[in-house]
C-alpha cells in the first residue's frame, strides 16, 4: 500500500483490504533506520521462558539485556518466584577480549548454590555470539556438577527476530521434555502451551479444564514449573495458545512422543467455547462434552448480560490493534464485534502469511493490515481512520495518548486477567473506562470537534 | 569491581546507550539512532516510555546475522537514509553497541563515507558516540553524548553572553527549573540536553515524530564562545563536555555538584550571581526562606532517622549532602557506577553537618545493597522505583527520586534540583515518615 507515512521498501508490508486479491510481505528483517516496535531473537525466548518459576534465568551478556528483562512480565506464581529477580554475567570489557566462559561457569555455580532452583536457562545475547564462548560447554560441565538441568538458549540478539527466540526457547525446554516420570496421568490429560498466567489467566484456564473432567500435566509456561515440564510427554494432548511461541515445541513432541495438538486462543467468548468444546472432542467422551456444554452455557449466560450493558456504550466505536503475535489479533478482532466495536486496522511484530491471510478473511472492507509497523505509520492509520480505541503494548501506549485516542492495555506487564469467560467482562470494562473517560474532552482532537 | 560475587542480581545502573539515547532527545530535532540489532533500540525505548509517559522513536541499523559478520555499514547507511526520508531530523544522533563495537565497525569512517556517497543540503547534522554497553553504565554514555555533541558541532564563536549549563541526567521538572532560574538572573543560558520539552510534552493533535523543543543547533555552535560553563555533579570523568569547552575554546569551567539542598544550591546560585553580577533573585531568596521555615516546622518528625540512598552517583551524592541537612542519617550510599569518587563525594557533601560517615559502595546491585542492610535498621530508602521490591520485601518506605519511577505516575515532573526541589523533597520526605508512623500506629492520631 502507498502512502506518506509509509518507507518505500515497506510498501508491500501494508494491506488495505479491498478491491485487490489480498497480497502481504512479511516474517522479514525489520528495515533499518524504520523505527520498528519490535524486539530481538532474545526477547522472543525471554518472553516465552520467563514464566517458569522455579528455574534459574541467567542473562549471559552486558548489563542491558538483563536489567530492560527484569519483572518484565505480569506472569504470576503459585509458589517460588526466583523468575521475578534478573541475573546477569554483566560481561566487561577484559571478558569481552578474554572470552566469558569462566565468568558464567563461576555465575552459575553461586546462583544456583544460592537459590537451589530445578533448572537454569542461561540465555546468550548478541555479544556471546560475537565472542564466541561455547555455551553449550559450560552447561553441560555445570549440569554434571550441580545435578540439575543446566540449558543453554542460543538466543544471540542479532541471528533473526522474536520468532527465531521463540524457537530457542522451545529447543532449550525441549531437553527437559521426556525426563520425568509419567506415572498415575489419566488419558484425559493435556499440557497448556502458550499461555503466560498473565494476572492469573492460567489459573482460570485449568479450573474450566478441570471442571470438565481433563487433568491438565504442565503449565507451558505460565506458573512454569520444570518437573512438571518433564513429564509433560505423559499428556495425551497439546494444547496450544499464542501462534508463534510454543507450536515448535508441540511439534517436536508431536515427532518424538506422537501427541496431537490443537491450536486454541481463550480470548474472547467465542475463542474461549471453541477452545473447550475442541478439547473435550478430541476426547471423543460425551461425558466431557456434556461438561463443557454446561459450562460454557452457564458461563456465557452470567457473562451476556453484564456485557450488553459495555456493548451499548461502545456500539460503533472503532478500534485498531497492534500487538506480538497474530493470533492474539485473531481473538481480539472477534472480542471487538462482540462489544459492536468495528476494527479499522490490525497489525502484528511477527504474523506469518497464513495469519495474515486469516485476517483477511475474519476482517471488513477497507481494514488496514500492517506487519512489523512503526510509531509514524501508526500514527497515521490511527488519525486516518479517526479510531476511537488502540490496543496494544506499552511502546504503542504513547502513540496513543499523544494523539487523544483511548488505549487497551494487552500487552504482558498488564495487571487484568483478559482470558476467558470472565476475562471478556474485564476486556470490556478495560475498552470501556477508557473510550468513555471524560478526558478526551479536552484533548486537542476532541476539543476540536467540540467546538465545530 | 564486586568484591563479593561473581553474578549480578538486580542491577543498579542501565546500558550506556540509553544515557545517549536520552541525551540526544535533549537536542532540537534530533532523533537518537542505535547502531546495533534491533532489540536494543526497542528494549530502550519501551523502558524510557514507562518512565516519561512519552512517545521516544529510537532508530535503529537492525543488523541481522549477515552483518554481524559482514560489518554494518550497509545498514547503517540504508538506516540513515529512511530516517532522514521520513523524519526530516537537523540532526541524528548515533550511538554504537555492544554488538556493533565488537564486530569493530568503524563509525565515524562510515559517516565519512555515508556523507561522501549520498550527502546533500538535506544530510542533517550527524553526531556518534561509543558506548559499548560492556563498559560503563547508562551515565558513562550520558555524559558521552553530551561530550560528543560539543565535540563534534561546537566551532569557533565569538564571545557572547550565554553561560552554557551541562545539567547531567536529572528529570525534565529539573531542567524547567534551571531554565527559569537562568531568566530569573537574566542570562542567556544555553542548557544541555533539554529534554524538559521533548520528553515532557503536551497532548496534540498529531503524532511528533520529532517533538518540539531540544537545545536548538545553533546554540550548540556557539557554545565555545560563551562567557562561562557550568557543569553539574560531583562524580564527573576528567573528560566532560565541559573540559573539552575549556580546553578547546577557553570557555571557563565552573564544576559543582548538583544543587541538591540548600549548599549546593547556594554554591550554584552564587555561581550564577557572579557570573550575572547580580543578586539572588527575590524569588528564590523567599523560597530559600520557606524551605528553612519549613524544615524548623518539620525537623522533629525526621531527626535521627536512618536512610539507604542508592541511584546514580550525583544524585546520590546530593541527596546524601540534604539529607545530612536536615538531620536524617544517611546509613548506606550504593551506586551500580563506579567512577571510583563517591565516596569523596559523599565526604564533601557531609561536610560541617555533625553526620557521621555512611557505608559508601559503588558497583553494586540489589542484592548487594539487601545484604548490607540487614545488618543495619534502616528506616527510610531513597532512590528510584527499581528499589521497590526490595522495600517491600523489607517494609520500608521507598521515596521515588531520579530515573526511572516505573510504578508511578509524574516521574519526569519530580523535582529535585533548587530550593524548590528541596522543598518538594522534605515534603515528600516528611510525610512518608509521618504517613508510616501514623499507619502503623494503634491510635491513629489526627494531628501530628
């Protein structure tokens, strides 16, 4: 698409959906120079590994990545929290030209002796890359030694984007699938990928599972805990939320342990009863079936009410999204028509062609579709479109606000539980306190119109 | 170094690129660009974002894996290009990387090039400053910048009468302050970075790719010829933005700690009176009033008390000098900088107040600083919001100064610098004393 906000190499990168068969680049390196919102191979497996919180997470690398990774996430824990605290070899100048492998063999050594975690993940960053120290090495020298899991995540900043850390992230808990007892699992059983246990979702999330009668064996990775993910082959299913981060994982035990997966999202009522009626006919038990019916029916009818009271002041609004990964966009375009709202533009850091093509397919006429996008174009899709609300992270937040649009937050330091039944209510009333707060009177936009 | 561990555990300092990257917003139409992967530029801005509140469009080189191994002058070059397309900046700032310094990229010769190959009347003004993220904190590569920027575009001016004012890291209030204080002696003041404008604007109709505000260009030029130099903080390296005004253009350097209380502050406009010939303004001299007036109303609820102070150096210096002032004990100074003078510092800033001697460490890191203080009854912790799980943990008050207040709103409008600031501190100071003994208290009193 052209337009004056948008670089000329990243024309091909922007979609108005319309007249033209639907045609998209993406799943490419950001531009330079284009102010990307978007992170690195790091923060991909950072993310996706942060919630396990019994294991030790140690940034291999100068200060920086550590202390920007630090509580990054809202990713709660029922028990130990040694994942809230930041770590770091904190590489100098003489490890840099010397090399850093004695420094993280010694790092590892006095963390773990302090805090006794199940596992270590010690993360590399661009420099260890760079400098090549053999991570791989000193793992496995501090594995024999100290008896617990000691994994490496080739996570070098610069080899890729998030999806590349993703993907290291799911090689590194790969070698922890298969190593635990599988003993007294029902065949009614799944493991969670890709949900964060952000303020608590997966909580929610395995109280339904449960409630229709499947045992739910491993949180991957909200409220992680590492033996549970060394059993997580006894499962008879995976299933798994957020496109990009864990399918690598549930394909590569799909491989080796021949367990099926289904792909879910619990945002959203719609998303969150297909979830649960897709899992309990997996089982084929019209039991479990039963179950689910009851309570998505009980759920849904506590639910609508409450809801309609949200759908009539928003009715019409509209919306744009920007957020990580697309199937997070996916839900969120769904939630949005559930609350009468109209999406107006969609856009995602990492959506591959096939989730792209998607939402194509789910969204209306004239919906911006954008991939790996930049404050200037957002800001102006957002003006063009004259939106009423944004979703999306803390970077899109400012964007936002400068302009006096009303903001979502769905990004993962948030403090409201967005999955599930009750999770929609909180969407709505989260869209709601800020599309209908009167402090856009008196921002310049609004002032404007006021006047006229 | 950290004599007692290996690892570090919730750091005390920042990455010095993100020092530049702050600094450079401080300058009229500049956008600050990171030469290195992608994440970095990102991580940056999502992290400044959460303090300001504020949009900071931090451009990057996103090197990928060829040019790790290639070099990065390509992307540096193509990265240019599209910001200059696109934002139009009279200037870009560019700071360099881990990543990019240890492939060894030669920036200021890919410049050359990049000027030489597409250089036209539109090229903006381009500064760049090393700053390896392995050596040094976020400070080393603020104070980098600012160096750098005088550096690379002051030219020889002739006399004039601004008085240049290098403010160090300090928060966009600190800045309007100095600002008005300047008018308030009637001098033309040229303060750098000033990033009160660009990281602390108002609400608007239309996204600023570019915010308005910075120290404009052409003051930056003149710099040379001003009649004076006054550089805060207490800790400085020997080479400073303010050495190379003096060495390069004999513009005359004033260094003083930063005006935190009411010596420094004296010290700071007594600079400001000579340099003016004029007297303390009315203004200040009332304000200067009130705050003694208010610190006899409030000693009692503070004498005595015990407080940890850690965050930069400067500014951990200066509180530390308040703090004596006003009767609290400062137990403990901790710094993740290691410029190697806090605690001369810190002896300076003690001086004449009857305050015994504080535990003064620098390089360290939470961790660090929660074993140090179990062995000592802390009643009061002063520093910013990363302290804050600490505090909890320990249930001790926390007083959010300096960079970054993350779980609070109005980190940029604290401020800290002048008799002002140090009223808004015994304020903040007081009350959180009072507010802890009140909440924890069986009664519940109504008066104090």
């Amino acid at each position: 698409m052209k337009s004056a906000a948008i670089l000329e190499d990243r024309q091909g990168q922007v979609f108005r959906k319309g007249a033209e068969p639907f045609a998209i680049d993406c799943n490419k390196d950001s531009l330079a120079g284009a102010v990307s919102q978007r992170a690195c191979v790091f923060c991909g497996s950072r993310v996706v590994l942060y919630p396990i919180a019994d294991a030790l997470h140690l940034v291999h690398g100068p200060i920086g990545c550590a202390v920007y990774t630090w509580d990054i996430r809202g990713a709660l824990s029922s028990g130990p929290e040694l994942h809230r605290l930041s770590f770091s070899t904190d590489l100098q100048e003489m490890d840099v030209i010397f090399g850093g492998e004695k420094k993280l063999t010694r790092a590892l050594e006095e963390l773990i002796d302090r805090h006794q975690p199940k596992a270590a993940f010690v993360y590399s960053t661009c420099i260890v890359g760079i400098i090549g120290d053999d991570l791989e090495a000193v793992c496995r020298k501090v594995t024999k030694e100290k008896s617990i899991p000691v994994l490496p995540v080739q996570s070098e900043g610069f080899k890729g984007n998030k999806r590349a850390g993703y993907q290291a992230a799911c090689n590194a808990m790969a070698k922890l699938v298969g190593t635990g007892d599988t003993g007294n699992i029902s065949k009614y059983s799944i493991n969670i990928l890709g949900d964060f246990n952000l303020a608590g979702e997966i909580w929610l999330i395995r109280e339904y599972f449960q409630k229709i009668g499947i045992e739910v064996v491993a949180n991957i990775t909200g409220d992680g805990r590492i033996a549970d993910i060394q059993r997580s082959h006894g499962a008879a299913l995976n299933v798994v939320q957020c496109s990009g981060a864990t399918m690598d994982l549930a394909d590569m035990m799909k491989e080796k342990y021949s367990i099926p997966s289904l792909r879910v999202s619990y945002f959203g009522v719609e998303d969150m009863a297909a979830a649960l009626y897709s899992v309990a006919e997996h089982f084929n038990n019209p039991l479990l079936l039963e179950r689910a019916e009851k309570l998505i029916k009980q759920e849904v009818s506590a639910l609508m009410p409450e809801l309609s009271k949200y759908k009539e002041a928003l009715k019409g609004k509209k919306a744009a999204i920007y957020v990580g990964g697309a199937f997070k966009a996916f839900s969120l375009v769904k939630a949005f028509r559930l609350i009468g709202m109209d999406v107006v533009m969609v856009g995602s850091q990492t959506g591959t062609r096939e989730d792209y093509i998607e939402l194509d397919q789910i969204t209306d006429d004239g919906t911006i579709i954008v991939d790996d996008s930049n404050p200037l174009e957002l800001s102006a899709f957002l003006k063009e479109k004259d939106v009423d609300l944004f979703v999306g992270g803390v970077k899109e937040r400012p964007i936002a606000y400068k302009l006096g649009v009303a903001f979502c937050d769905h990004n993962h330091e948030r403090k409201e539980m967005l999955a599930g039944f009750s999770g929609m209510l909180n969407f709505a009333r989260e869209v709601y306190s800020s599309v209908m707060s009167p402090v856009w009177n008196f921002v310049p936009r609004r002032a404007k119109e006021i006047q006229k | 170094m950290t004599a007692n561990y290996i690892s570090t555990t919730n750091a005390c300092k920042l990455c010095r690129p993100l020092g530049a990257s702050v600094a450079f917003r401080g300058i009229e139409g500049c956008v600050p660009f990171l030469h290195g992967s992608q994440g970095c530029a990102t991580y940056m801005r999502r992290y400044i974002i959460s303090h300001f509140n504020e949009p900071i469009d931090i451009a990057s080189s996103s090197l990928g894996e060829k040019n790790a191994i290639y070099g990065g002058a390509a992307n540096l070059k193509q990265g240019l290009e599209n910001v200059i397309s696109k934002y139009h900046p009279s200037i870009i700032g560019i700071a360099t990387t881990c990543l990019t310094e240890t492939i060894g990229d030669d920036v200021p010769h890919i410049l050359k090039e990049y000027v030489n190959e597409f250089g036209s009347s539109e090229t903006p003004a381009i500064v760049n400053v090393s700053t390896p993220s392995y050596s040094g904190s976020h400070m080393e590569g603020f104070h980098g910048a600012v160096k750098s920027i005088v550096e690379q575009l002051c030219e020889i001016a002739p006399a004039n009468e601004t008085v240049n004012i290098l403010s160090g890291f300090v928060s966009a209030a600190d800045i309007r302050y100095l600002k008005s204080v300047c008018e308030d002696f009637a001098i033309d003041s040229t303060i750098l970075p000033d990033f009160s404008e660009t990281l602390d604007g108002p609400a608007l109709d239309d996204y600023p790719l570019i915010p308005k505000g910075g120290t404009p260009l052409e003051k930056i030029r003149t710099m040379g010829g001003a009649r004076a130099t006054i550089e805060l903080g207490a800790t400085l390296p020997d080479d400073t933005a303010g050495t190379c005004l003096e060495k390069q253009h004999r513009t005359p350097l004033y260094r003083i700690g930063l005006p935190i209380g009411i010596r420094q502050t004296d010290a700071f406009f007594d600079t400001l009176a000579s340099l003016s010939n004029k007297q303390l303004p009315a203004r200040h001299m009332n304000a200067r009033g009130r705050l003694i007036d208010a610190m006899v109303d409030g000693h009692k609820y503070i004498f005595g008390r015990k407080a940890v102070i850690y965050g930069e150096e400067d500014l951990v210096a200066g509180l530390t000098g308040f703090l004596a002032e006003i009767g609290i004990q400062p137990v403990l100074c901790a710094s993740g900088g290691k410029s190697g003078m806090l605690k001369d510092a810190v002896t300076d800033a003690l001086g004449g107040m009857g305050c015994l001697m504080p535990e003064v460490v620098e390089d360290v890191d939470f961790y660090d600083i929660e074993e140090k203080v179990k062995a000592m009854k802390v009643d009061l912790l002063i520093g910013h919001s990363k302290g804050y799980s600490f505090a909890r943990k320990n249930n001790i008050p926390l007083i959010r100064v300096g960079f970054p207040i993350h779980d609070r709103v109005g980190g940029q409008r604290l401020l800290h610098l002048g008799y002002d600031g140090a009223q808004q501190l015994f304020d903040t100071i007081t009350n959180t004393v009072i507010a802890h003994k009140q909440d924890s208290s069986d009664v519940g009193y109504s008066y104090m």
